[in-house]
C-alpha cells in the first residue's frame, strides 16, 4: 500500500486518535472530565453538582471503582474526585495525579456537597452533562458521542462553546473516514506499513498494557480471573487469556495505572493487544512482526465496532476478541483469507455477549471473547468454518460484520434498555 494513498493516511490517523491513554474505566473517567471542566469554568470549588447522564453512561459508571477515590464507586464520586482534584487539561488521564491531600479531602467534600443525579433523554448513548454551582453562579459542561468530545459550554447562561454532537474530531482535526476501514486493506496496511508512522503508539500500548496486566497477576483486584486462569494451566492459550483479564481484574477494580484504549475502550485495548503480545513471545516473533500483527488485532477491532458504536448492549470484548484472533493468526503466517474466517468464525460463536456495565466480571468476558478468537482460528486451521446462512453468518467477511454491528447497534437496543431499566431498579 502507497504510503501516500487516502487509505494509509487513513489508518495511521485513525490509530493515533483511537491508541491514547486512559486511566480509569473510560465513562466514568469522561465523567471526571467533564466535572473537571465545569468547575475550572466556574473558576471556585462548586458547593452544588448535578449531573445529568444517558443510560449507558451510568450502566458503566455505577459499579466500576473509580481510582484516586479509595474504592468508591458511581457517579457522584466520579464527579466528585473531578471537581476536587481533576486536571481539566488532561483528557483521561484527568485523574491520574490526584494529590494525597485531595483523597482526604474527598470525603469530608462529598458529605458538604449537594449531589443530584438525573437521568438524560438523549439520542445519544454516551452523553453527560455536568452543572456546578457556587451561590448564584453556575457553570454547565456536556460531553457527547466520544469520551472527551466537549460539544457545550456555559457560564450564567452565556454559550462559550457550542458544536453539533455529531462532530466528535478534536479541536482543529477532522473526523477520519472510518467507512475505509476493511478487511483486505487492513491487512495489506499492515504488511507493507512504514512502522517508523506507527512505532510510537504501538510502543506505548505494548509498555502500557503489559504492566497493568503484570499489575492484575500480582496483586488482588476483584474476582482475580487472570489468576484463577493460570491456576489451570500455563500453556499459551492461557497465558493470552489470562493476560487479558489481569489487566481487566486491575483497571475494573481501581488500579491506578494507565492503559492505551481502543474505540473508547481499556478493555477493547488490553484484549486486542495483550493475546497478541503473549503469542508473539511465545512464537519468539521478531518485533516488527508482533508490531504488524498489532496493527491487525487493533484495526480489525476498531472496523469491527465501529458499526455498532462506543456504547450499547452489544460486549465490546466480542469485536476486541476477534481482532485478537485476528493478529494471532497473522502471527502464524495467515493471510487475508484465514484472518477473514477468522473473525467470522469467532463473531458467529461469541456475539451474544450482553454488556452489563463495567465491574469485575468483564475480565471473565474478556477472557472468553480471547477463546474464541483463538478457536476462530483453529477452527479454520483445521478445515472448518462457518458458513453463509449459519444465523447471521452471510457470504463475505465484510458482509458477516456488518451484520453483527446491526445486531449490536439496532437489534439489542431494546435489550440495553432493558438492562439499564434492571440496573436501575438496584438489584444486588
């Protein structure tokens, strides 16, 4: 592939957009963001907060541990720790440098403070809007579609900053074209690729993901399904998984580590990197090719999820699995026709994965959407596959995603309703 063309040029912005760090789950880390932003608008702490949230947002917010709270969990802290310690200029490493002090003081803050958390009818599923106060002042801040796309910003009622929601590219950057994200392209992007365009964050994710996975392995952090997955052994295939969910284990539970996401996701990011990381290691791959085979797992997650959307009933470990599939079997010598059954193959056995908000559980998701990335592959080593008209399986790799993505964003919209609706009604 021209390192000139439209296509090239494409992918590595899209991978320098979509590849950064995060620290925290990434929608309740938002949260902190956009509180972070209202209250360096405001210009004082605020003494009132309101928050307002779609049903995805507070889905994946209400029983996640949010870092720097000394274990806390929902929204009001996610605000809290924002408005009290946040760097508004951070994006999602907002909450990576809270000072001691700010943990003491965030207790004593949140007794003092009045919290209201409001429910938003919204089109949009990842949408927050963040309203401080301070005697007859206020400050509102909303974020919509991505994780730090800021697209309103008042003072006293005057509009400072205002963009249409659909509009989610950085300030002074424009949108890539995710429509020229497929199969055939990805793969021949990545093996003609100048790494020297993609070293950096590949470099990064490899550094960043790896220590919290090693974080997860060491220390305890909720149902420890890393550990409890190496208990059973400690062939490849266990370790791939196992390194995934560690990482899970640690991020889901309040480790304070940062991880390179990916589509808006930490644990999209660790599931379609560290599988890969552990084949290569122990395949004794040379590092351009584990770099190469990362180019893969990633975009093949990125293209996989982007017709469904950042947030909905439809797990995000299922597109992440596949794509660690996907860059797995690269790193055995597939081409473009056993990555492509690959991903059916695993899409076919794992799509009906719920999600159900972000907590400890989604490392044993995690771990099951990496199985079937790998069994995706061995399937079609071994001569077998899934077939046009095998349920949503169609003819062509590039048809069958697109099917599953209209499952995930149009067919199981009732369905995430409904899981926010038994979430809501606070069942434990």
């Amino acid at each position: 592939m021209e390192r000139s063309s439209t296509v090239y040029k494409t992918y590595v912005k899209i991978l320098e957009q979509e590849l950064v760090c995060a620290m925290g789950c990434t929608e309740p880390t938002a949260l902190a963001y956009c509180a972070a932003k209202a209250r360096a608008v405001l210009g004082t702490l605020p003494d009132r907060i309101r928050v307002e949230a779609s049903g995805n947002i507070i889905k994946n917010v209400r029983s996640v541990i949010v870092p720097g709270t000394g274990g806390m969990k929902g929204m009001a802290a996610a605000a809290a720790i924002g408005v009290l310690g946040g760097n508004e200029n951070a994006l999602l490493q907002v909450i990576s440098d809270v000072p001691s002090q700010v943990r003491e003081e965030l207790g004593p803050y949140m007794e003092r403070t009045a919290f209201e958390v409001l429910p938003l009818d919204s089109e949009c599923l990842l949408d927050m809007i963040v309203t401080v106060f301070s005697g007859s002042s206020q400050a509102k801040v909303r974020i919509a579609e991505e994780h730090t796309n800021i697209v309103l910003i008042e003072k006293d009622g005057e509009v400072l900053l205002k963009k249409e929601t659909g509009d989610s590219a950085p300030e002074g950057a424009e949108t890539p074209d995710y429509n020229l994200l497929n199969v055939k392209d990805i793969c021949e992007f990545a093996c003609t690729c100048d790494l020297e365009d993609v070293r950096t964050v590949l470099d990064r994710q490899i550094e960043l993901n790896t220590a919290i996975s090693r974080e997860g392995l060491l220390h305890d952090y909720g149902a420890n399904i890393g550990k409890v997955l190496l208990k059973s052994g400690s062939d490849v295939r266990t370790r791939a998984k196992a390194a995934a969910a560690a990482g899970s284990d640690a991020r889901m539970n309040g480790c304070e580590l940062p991880v390179v996401i990916c589509s808006g996701s930490g644990n999209q990011g660790m599931t379609a990197s560290l599988p890969v990381i552990e084949y290569a290691k122990e395949l004794h791959a040379e590092k351009d090719r584990l770099y190469r085979a990362l180019l893969i797992s990633n975009l093949i997650t990125l293209h996989a999820k982007n017709g469904i959307g950042r947030l909905s009933a439809y797990c995000g470990a299922v597109s992440a699995g596949a794509g660690a599939g996907a860059g797995i079997a690269f790193l055995y010598g597939g081409d473009v026709e056993e990555i492509s059954h690959t991903i059916v193959n695993a899409l076919a056995i794992s799509s009906g994965i719920v999600c159900d908000g972000a907590k400890a559980s989604c490392a044993a998701k995690i771990a099951m959407a990496v199985e079937t990335g790998i069994f995706g592959y061995e399937m079609y080593k071994n001569g077998q596959q899934f077939y046009g008209g095998d349920g949503l399986v169609v003819k062509g790799v590039e048809n069958t995603i697109a099917n599953f993505s209209r499952l995930g964003r149009i067919g199981m919209r009732e369905t995430d309703k409904e899981i926010i609706l038994m979430m809501s009604e606070k069942n434990t």
